[in-house]
C-alpha cells in the first residue's frame, strides 16, 4: 500500500516547456512537502504547502485538501531544473514526530 | 552555516565487516533520522531520535543500531554488513515544532 503516489514517474521535456508533476496521497496531512534531489546530490525541501498555491521562482506547488492531490508546475523548464522530484506528507496529522511517507520520485530530464 | 553533514560520502564493504555512518548538524535541530533510498522506492525511514537519549525504530531497522549521545550527532551503525544494505542513506534533522526536514547529502554504501 502506498500512501503517496507520483506520476509520471520519468519525465522528459524539451527546454522552455511547461511541466507538471502530480502527487495524490491517502492519510490526512497538515502539510505536504515537494523536495528536489539532483543527480549525485542531497535532498533539498522546494516547498512546504497546506492550502492553495506557493511560487517560487519557476515553480509552482498547488495543493487540494479535499481531493488529496498536489502539483509542481515548472514554467520556462531549463536542463538544470533535471533532478528528481518527491512528494512528502507526514505520517501524522499533527506537526510533532516529523515522520513522513515519501513517494518515489519522478525522475524529469530537460533537454537543451 | 553547515546544516546537516554526513560522512563519509561514499563506502564499499565486504559482507560482514561494520562501519558506521556520521551525521552531525549545527542547528540545534531535536529531531532527526536516518533514511535508505533504494531504486524504485521511496525514501524509508531506518531510525529517529527526538532528543539526546532517545531513539526509536522506523519503519526498516533491521541491521542498523543508532545512538544519540548529543544534540548535534546521530551515528548509524551497520553491525555486520550485508549485500541488501546495499543503498544510498540520508541523514536529516528537523525543529521538533516544524515539519520540515533538511537532509544531508547523502551517503553511497556498497556492500559486495
């Protein structure tokens, strides 16, 4: 059973197109979490979300508490923005524990 | 600032030898855990520890031991390596109040 599920899982886009990334989840959250890991690299938290939508930069995180769905929109995707995205949500409601179920990444190749 | 810092980066071992995995962070985080990705599966939690002296198992323990002797270090302990541990392992730590993680940047373990 997975909690959280990500589609697509790799995706590939030529540079400047406009990319979505779909996270759907099955617990009730308090927040959920769009992390960035490139090739080699650590993992860094993009957003934190609860309600609405969040930009930063190119990036766009949207969230639908009642349909248990969440997006990443990258506008204008440039061959650095190819890393492998992952969805997040705590495993509890409330904000103590910090445990999380992680979804599997979906692995996004820009080309120039 | 360093954040969270592992070492070693990365690690090749033979079947039964132990090592330990270092991970050490400066922000006076009380929560932090550690975390095998393995391909095609989400990241999955190994063990956490919400304070000096505390530490609790996650969701795939077998294998490692933790200890949490301060505030700032949370060493992983592989007991006698075998080829199914075989993966790259995350250290992170977070406020106890936040959900919101910050990871290391990795550690790639073979063990042959």
């Amino acid at each position: 059973k997975n909690e959280v599920e990500q589609s697509p899982q790799n995706l590939t886009a030529q540079e400047g197109e406009f990319i979505t990334i779909n996270c759907s989840y099955s617990v009730g959250i308090s927040a959920l979490h769009w992390l960035q890991q490139h090739p080699g690299g650590g993992i860094v938290s993009l957003f934190m979300l609860s309600s609405g939508k969040k930009k930063h930069g190119r990036l766009i995180a949207t969230i639908n508490i009642q349909e248990k769905h969440s997006s990443l929109h990258i506008t204008a995707s440039h061959p650095r923005d190819s890393a492998v995205y992952i969805c997040a949500v705590p495993s509890r409601p409330s904000n103590t524990g910090n445990q999380f179920y992680f979804g599997t990444g979906t692995s996004l190749t820009v080309i120039p | 600032n360093a954040g969270v810092t592992q070492t070693p980066k990365f690690q090749v071992l033979k079947t039964g030898q132990s090592m330990t995995l270092q991970c050490a962070q400066d922000m006076n985080h009380e929560y932090m855990s550690w975390y095998r990705q393995d391909p095609g599966m989400g990241l999955r939690l190994i063990h956490y520890s919400v304070g000096a002296g505390i530490t609790d198992q996650g969701e795939v323990p077998n294998g490692y031991n933790v200890s949490r002797s301060t505030t700032e270090d949370f060493p992983l302990r592989l007991l006698s390596a075998a080829p199914s541990q075989t993966s790259v392992y995350f250290c992170a730590s977070s406020p106890i109040t936040k959900n919101i993680q910050y990871f290391g940047a990795g550690t790639r373990l073979s063990v042959l």
